[in-house]
C-alpha cells in the first residue's frame, strides 16, 4: 500500500539533489554504434558473442569518472548493471555472460559503486527488464528483440517464467550483494511487457525488503513515454517513485490529476546515444545544459545527465569537457539548484527562477538594454539582492529611465552589454518572511 508520508521522507533528498549522472557502459562501446546496435541492426548472438571475448577496458578508472561528476555537481550517479543486451558488468552468479568473465576479469559495478560513494556522491543501478540474451526472454514476434523476424526461430520454445526467475535472482543480488543504492532504475514496459508480467508487485515488495529507503523510477509500468500510477492520486504497488521522461522536459512540468507537484527526472544524452558511439559529435553545449537543467529545476524537477564511456572505459573528451565547464556555473551558482524548487512564479521573458524558502533565484539568461527587470518579484517584499557569484550587493535600480515602471524591480548587473555571466547570471533574492 502507498504511505504518502513515507514517500515523501524516501524522495526528500533526490528532490534536493537535483543534478545526476548517467552511465551507459557495455559490450555495445566496442562496435560504438549505440547501446541499441544489436536491435537496431538485428544482429545474431553468434556476430555478438565476439565482443564479449574482446572486451578488454584497459582504462577503466571510476575513480576519475566520480570525479569528474563531483566537479561537475552531481549529487547522484547511476550506472547500468545490465543493459538490453543482457551483459551484467556485475558479478552475478546466475550466468556467465559477465564482466569478471570477460578480460576485464572485475566487478565494474562493485567498483563503480566504491568510486563513486568515496566522492560522497549517492549511487543507482540500472537494470534492463529486457533481456536479448537469454533464451527465455521472447525473440521472435517481440517489439525489439534482434531476433524478432527471424523465422527460423519461431516455434522454439522459451519459457517466460524461468526468465522472470532469473531477473528477479540478479535483482536480488544487486540489492543484497553491493550495500546500500540508493536508487533502482528499471527499464522498460512496453506493449503487453508491463506491471505484472514483470511480476512487479512481488519484485519491489523484494526491492524493498533490503533495500527500505531505495528510490525507483517508473518504468515497471511505462517507458519514457507514459507516466504511470506515481502520476495519479493513486499511486499503486510497483508505480516506483518518480516519473522519468526521456530527451525532454516537460513543457509545463508535471502535476498529477489534483494538481499536486509529482517527483520527476528528466534523463538526457550529452549527444544523442546513450551507449559510445564514435561518429556521433552531435554533443550539446554546456551552455544549454546549464540552462535545462536549471528549467527542470524551475519546474520541480531533476536532470540526469548521460555519459557513454569507450571501450576502454573513458569518458569521451567531448563530455568531460562539458562537464568541466557545467562545473565552474556550479561551483558558483549551485545554491540556485541543490534544494531549489519552482518558484510559484511565471517564466520571465528574460530567464528563469528557482526558489529555496525565503530566496529566490532569478537566472538572468538575456541581458537588458539599461537595468535589467526582473519580471515578477514582489517588489515591496524584498528585502536583500545579490549577485550569486560573488556576494555583491545589488540594489533597485531607480533611475529615471525605469520611473514610468514603478511596480517592476530593475537591477544593474553590468556597465557592459554582456551579463557578467553570459550564460546565466543568477540575482538571490531574500524575501521579507511573511
Ligand atoms: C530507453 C532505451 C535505453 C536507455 C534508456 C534511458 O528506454 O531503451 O537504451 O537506456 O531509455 O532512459
């Protein structure tokens, strides 16, 4: 039964947090097409397997990935035991198609969960309810199976049951054998493969029994796509603890039936894969990142930030790059996001605004010709202004220029045309209490 004090209390961190990494690592880095390639392309097991005795990832070194997400300002990282694939970088002992198998001869994810919790960062797990490689997931006549055309194959018999045995056994491991994770990210339903026919509501009640306060997503119901019951005013037994749109933040953040503000992440790729893939340079500039990610703050939610590391186990350049640079807006700006909700006001023309009890954050994106407005705050309840990047102290502009808008509160940011920071200057705002 869903305990709406419980979860609150379960998501109060996450909803502080705010700012997350994703981590896509698998047999997939080697043909680096994608973590999708061997639907996509409907690859055989046997033109597979070839990775498997190949996979070698010489640099792997989580140390420096925790790092790099620290610098960055993640507060969270989660990372993919088990992908479609069906490859488990974990060590689990119900079946050999696994990382200590492979040269890599380690539990990546053991070691990943270590890397990551030295640097004080929360650590989630992803698990694909799919399965490509073991005989008993459905091939032929599935949405995505790589064998799903493959005539040959369509009447062998595949008993789904012992499949949902063996998910549930790996499940089991991960929450038992690695300590305390703080989030489980299922993924995905689609069609008929939903709720119940992944055994759901057994599968969490077992989540958390060892795990009590573990976080976990949605998908046992739906995909990126859909919401699911954590939507509704009647969340059910396995509707997970918040919705997970992908490659998209919600126009109008999300709120369920009754209006109340529903918990929610929005999980986003640098480029546009998930999994490496070489040729794809497509990447975003952090600019724009900073700016999403403070909009899903602005609108009650969370981002998590995608990197596929190669086949050695590096995060590409490209990203780290990003990240660097995400990271020196935070170091500065970060108080604008950690603990930071919608502020209960209209989207200014000029930027954004997150709000933290008697603060707010006004995230200037676009400078003004003059003083710049900042649309919507409640002028005769403030108390204090200042420049979030230095403590300066900003005062109401009140020149005669602003005089025929005397409702409106004008600050001087610059006597340049460029906004001290050119991507998102942020004014904090402290507000009589009431
Ligand atoms: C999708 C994809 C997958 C990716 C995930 C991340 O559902 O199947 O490759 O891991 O979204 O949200």
């Amino acid at each position: 039964m869903f305990n709406r004090e419980e979860y609150e209390k379960r998501v109060a961190w996450y909803q502080e947090a705010r700012f997350g990494m994703f981590i896509h690592w698998g047999l997939y880095a080697i043909p680096a097409r994608g973590e999708w390639v061997r639907s996509v392309e409907e690859i055989p097991e046997e033109e597979y397997l070839p990775f498997f005795d190949e996979f070698n990832p010489v640099d792997f070194e989580p140390e420096k990935w925790a790092k790099a997400a620290k610098e960055a300002g993640m507060k969270y990282a989660v990372m993919t035991a088990k992908h479609h694939d069906g490859f488990c970088l974990f060590d689990s002992k119900l079946t050999d198609f696994k990382a200590t198998n492979t040269k890599a001869g380690k539990d990546l994810i053991r070691e990943f969960l270590e890397a990551f919790r030295k640097e004080g960062i929360k650590v989630g797990l992803y698990y694909s309810l799919l399965d490509w490689h073991h005989p008993d997931y459905p091939h032929y006549g599935d949405w995505h199976h790589p064998m799903r055309n493959c005539e040959e194959i369509k009447d062998v018999e595949r008993d789904f049951d012992r499949y949902l045995e063996y998910m549930h056994g790996q499940v089991k491991e991960l929450c038992t054998q690695y300590g305390k994770l703080d989030i489980m990210w299922f993924d995905f339903s689609y069609g008929e493969m939903t709720g119940e026919a992944w055994r759901a509501t057994e599968l969490v009640k077992m989540v958390r029994s060892y795990q009590p306060d573990i976080i976990i997503d949605n998908r046992l119901e739906v995909s990126g796509e859909g919401f699911g019951s954590i939507a509704t005013d009647n969340p059910g037994d396995f509707s997970g603890d918040f919705v997970s749109p992908e490659q998209i933040i919600p126009p109008n953040g999300l709120v369920s039936e009754t209006g109340r503000d529903l918990v929610w992440e929005a999980c986003i790729t640098m480029n546009d894969h998930w999994g490496y893939c070489a040729k794809d340079k497509n990447f975003k500039p952090a600019a724009m990142i900073i700016k999403k990610l403070v909009e899903c703050v602005s609108k009650n939610g969370n981002m998590l930030l995608n990197v596929g590391p190669d086949a050695k186990g590096n995060i590409p350049n490209e990203s780290l790059k990003i990240l660097k640079e995400i990271g020196t807006w935070m170091k500065k700006n970060a108080l604008s996001v950690y603990g930071c909700k919608s502020s209960g006001l209209a989207k200014p023309e000029n930027g954004r605004i997150t709000g933290n009890g008697n603060k707010l954050y006004y995230h200037i994106m676009e400078n003004a010709i003059g003083a710049v407005p900042l649309y919507g705050i409640p002028k005769d309840k403030v108390k204090s202004m200042r420049l979030l990047f230095d403590g300066s102290e900003l005062k109401m502009s009140g020149g005669w220029c602003e005089s025929n808008y005397p409702d409106v509160v004008f600050v001087n940011v610059s006597d340049t045309p460029y906004l001290p920071d050119e991507v998102d200057t942020v004014v904090e705002i402290l507000l009589t209490e009431e």
